[in-house]
C-alpha cells in the first residue's frame, strides 16, 4: 500500500456557507514545464494519497485530463464527490459569457457541479497562454466596476442554477474589493491571492478575514517553476530566506515545508503544484504534525519582503505606467 495520509487528520477551513475546504490543495497550473498528462497523474497520486482539495481552471488547458482521472477515482472508489472540493476559474476572454465557460469545464471534469467557482482576473484583459513577459494586447482596458459586476451577476446565476456552490474572486486589492462587495447579492465565499512569507499581503489577508471570505494562497512556497515571463532579477526566493532557512534546519525539515506549515498555522489555503509524489505527499503530511512555534510564526511574519512574483503585466492597458497599476498601490483604482 502506498502511502497515504488520512483526509480526517488534513485541517479544515469553514466557509461563510458552513462548508469545509480542506486547509491545503494541489494546485494544477503546470507553469509552461509540465504537461496534462503529467498534471493528471499528479491528480490521481494525490488523491489516492489523501488530497481532496483540486484547484483548477480552463486556462490551465489540462482540465479535460484531470476530468478523465476524477472519473477514473470515483469509478475505483477511491473517493466520493462529497468528498472532494473542487474549484475552477473563468478566464479573461470569457467575462461575457461565464454560463459557457462554466458549463465547458463541468464537462471537462466530467463533474455535476463546481464547488468553488473563481473569477481568475477582475478585467477582461487576455493573454494567449505561455505568452512572453512583453506580450500587450490592444484591447486591454482598466477594472470597471460596472464590467466586474456584470460577471459576477453570471457567477451569482451560476449558484441559483446548482451549477456551482460558491464563488469567488481573484488578485483583487483592497479598493477594487470595496468597490464591488456592496454590489454583490451572493458575497464571495474565498479571495485567491498570492501569498508566500516573502510576500504576505497582510492588510489584504486581514481584510478578507474581516468580511469572511477565505484567503487561498497562491505561490505559496515561492513559485520556483513558474513561467520565465513572471521573473525578475529583483526577486526573493522563499527558500533561501534565511529566516525560512533556520527554521526549516530546527525542524529537520525541507525549507518549502515552512512556508506550508506559516500559511496554514496563519489560516490560508496554500495550493502547492507539484508532479513529483515525495514532494505533494511531504506537503499534506507537514501539515499535519510538527507545528511552528509561536515564536517562529512571528519570526516569519516580520520578515516579509514585499515581493510580488506574479506581476500580471501582460494584462497592462495602453497608457498604463507600469504593472503596479494592475494592484492600486496608491489605495485607488487605477
């Protein structure tokens, strides 16, 4: 029997609805090195090893393979679907049409519904997939409030239709969520958001705490494979944060499993990728044993860097300055 780690044991988060997401998820974005099949068997490895949070999305273009594993786990009784938690995202290009794109990964997954269904960015600025860093396209626009809610009105249908259970919102800011949040009849029930100690977003975490809604941390040990176009000379790597690097050696521990056991002991949802199973199993089992110490999460908490990774400057609009725009770092929509 290969090794597993009881779904039991892994911590739960409780979301504004009651429902319980699993504290830790893998996630499914293969950057631009790894591909469905291999992004698949990681599913069905880590299912079979305990995992029953996914986190997926269209643009990932591997949702059709990760449908045929889930089809294949249920069919061999691994897991029920009661049992896992499912979430997917609607991409840029989709914003006017999201009952489409829900319904096309529904098929791809060969589910009935969605758990948690996100909307990936809050404008409708597309990219082709695996674009290079300087890619712009011309039709790309600021967030408009009355464009978002548009879209988040078909993500509320997609509730009343029992096609998704909840709903949620992605790499939004703190003035874009005052914004919209008293528009919203269906509040979003998590906020995905990178988040890593070198880059901890504390004020955005806190007030994503303070109106129930879940932070899920994506990069959530540094995102060391993520695709060239989203790396920068300036860039701190997680692991090789001495803070990250001392405690990892009192724990006996590989560093990446610190930055899982901080964003989990701090409450968000970390949604590590891997394909290799000695790396995604060590993930959910850290989880479960050996905490940090009150001292160390402080350690960890002051010192965060504030380093961005995923900038998102193929998303930038003509006459932006620059990819701080995209995060109102002035406190204002841009």
């Amino acid at each position: 029997m290969s090794e597993r780690i009881n779904p039991a044991i892994v911590p739960k988060r409780k979301l504004y609805t009651g429902a319980e997401m699993p504290a830790l998820g893998l996630g499914t974005f293969g950057s631009d090195k790894y591909g469905p099949d291999a992004v698949a068997e990681a599913v069905y490895g880590a299912v079979q090893g305990g995992y029953r949070l996914l986190d997926c999305a269209e643009v990932y273009q591997n949702e059709d393979r990760v449908g045929e594993v889930l089809e294949k786990l249920l069919a061999e009784g691994v897991v029920t679907r009661e049992e896992l938690f499912i979430t997917s995202k609607v991409w840029n290009d989709n914003h006017r049409q999201v009952e489409a794109s829900c319904r096309r990964s529904l098929e791809n997954l060969k589910l009935d519904y969605i758990d948690l269904y996100f909307v990936h960015w809050p404008f409708p600025n597309y990219h082709a997939p695996g674009c290079d860093g300087d890619s712009r396209n011309p039709d790309s626009r600021p967030f408009s409030v009355e464009e978002f809610m548009d879209t988040w009105r078909q993500c509320e249908k997609l509730v009343d239709d029992g096609l998704v259970r909840h709903i949620g919102m992605s790499n939004m800011t703190i003035p874009k969520l005052e914004a919209v949040l008293p528009l919203c009849r269906i509040k979003p029930a998590a906020l995905e958001l990178e988040c890593h100690p070198a880059f901890q977003q504390q004020e955005l975490f806190d007030y994503a705490c303070a109106h129930q809604i879940q932070p899920v941390g994506f990069c959530p040990i540094g995102s060391p494979s993520r695709p060239e176009r989203d790396k920068t000379a300036e860039d701190v790597v997680d692991m090789e944060m001495p803070e990250i690097e001392e405690i990892a050696r009192a724990h006996q521990v590989h560093p990446a499993l610190i930055c899982l056991k901080w964003a989990v002991q701090r409450g968000q949802i970390p949604i590590p990728f891997s394909v290799k199973k000695p790396q995604y199993m060590g993930n959910l089992r850290c989880i479960t044993e050996d905490p940090l110490t009150e001292a160390e999460m402080e350690r960890i908490a002051g010192a965060d860097k504030n380093c961005r990774l995923v900038k998102g400057q193929v998303f930038l609009w003509p006459g932006a300055s620059g990819w701080e725009d995209l995060w109102d770092l002035d406190g204002t929509i841009h």
